[in-house]
C-alpha cells in the first residue's frame, strides 16, 4: 500500500508473511529497493536489469520468487531447498497437442487395464473359492436336514 510515497504492508500481509517465512520488496525503475519486508540479508539491495530479468524466471539466488508488475513487487519464500522448488517449462506449441494426446492415452490404457486386471483377478478367486463353498454350502444342507428329520423309533 503506498501513502505519500512511502510503501507499508498491511497488518494482515505482515502476519501472512511472517507465517510463511515469505519476504517482499518493491524495486523503484533504476532497481533498487524502496521498500522490504522481511528481506534476507544476503540479498542485495540494487538490481540491474540482468538480474532482474534472472530473478523474473522464479528464483533470485536461492529463493524461488513470485513477480507482480505492479510497482515492481517482488515476493519470495524460503530457500527452495526447505520448502518450494519452481520450474521452468517450456515447450514448442506444435507439441502440446501430442504430448496432451498421449498423456491422455496412457491414462485411459491404464484405467482399462486396472478394469482388466480387477476382472480377471476377481474370477480367479470366484474360480479358487468355488471347491470351499461347495463344501461349505453341502455341510450347511446336511445339517438343516439332520435338524428336521424324525429320529428312528
């Protein structure tokens, strides 16, 4: 929020910041920092256009960064080896198509082939259990018919 030239952070920021051990400042046009919160000391605190544009592909040192171009702002979290990792991808647009057709298709085989493989598995053991409940299913008749059958006088 900037008042009379001067930027602060709101309460709320502030305490978001401080939660996710995140930092933000604000670069003027020359690249040099206005204002910060949180800002690690080993950061420096004057870019060149270079750095900034190194910076804008989601790391600055160690710290994977967020940019907004309102006013400059640039928001960072804790060195990426504690908490978050950014990648960079990037792809000729001729191959999205193909490679999202692909993905797509291997997705379908293996969801057919869980189908298959649950079927099939569940017919073996139909096919294993059929002797035992047979067995099960003769005892369980003998006993009823024991049951109602008149003893021998």
């Amino acid at each position: 929020m900037a008042t009379d030239g001067q930027f602060s952070a709101d309460t709320q920021a502030k305490e978001m910041m401080n939660n996710f051990e995140a930092w933000a400042m604000i670069l003027d046009d020359d690249g040099t920092v206005v204002w910060e919160e949180n800002l690690p000391e080993e950061l420096p605190r004057h870019y060149s256009s270079m750095d900034i544009a190194m910076f804008s592909r989601w790391y600055l040192d160690d710290y994977p960064t967020n940019i907004a171009k309102r006013q400059g702002w640039a928001f960072g979290d804790r060195p990426a080896s504690e908490s978050v990792v950014n990648y960079y991808f990037s792809f000729k647009a001729q191959y999205i198509w193909p490679m999202l057709f692909g993905l797509t298709a291997v997705f379908c085989i293996n969801i057919l082939l869980m189908i298959y493989l649950f079927i099939r598995n569940a017919r073996r053991v139909e096919k294993a259990m059929a002797p035992i409940l047979r067995w099960h299913s003769a005892s369980v008749s003998r006993k009823v018919l024991s049951i109602w059958k008149k003893p021998a006088s």
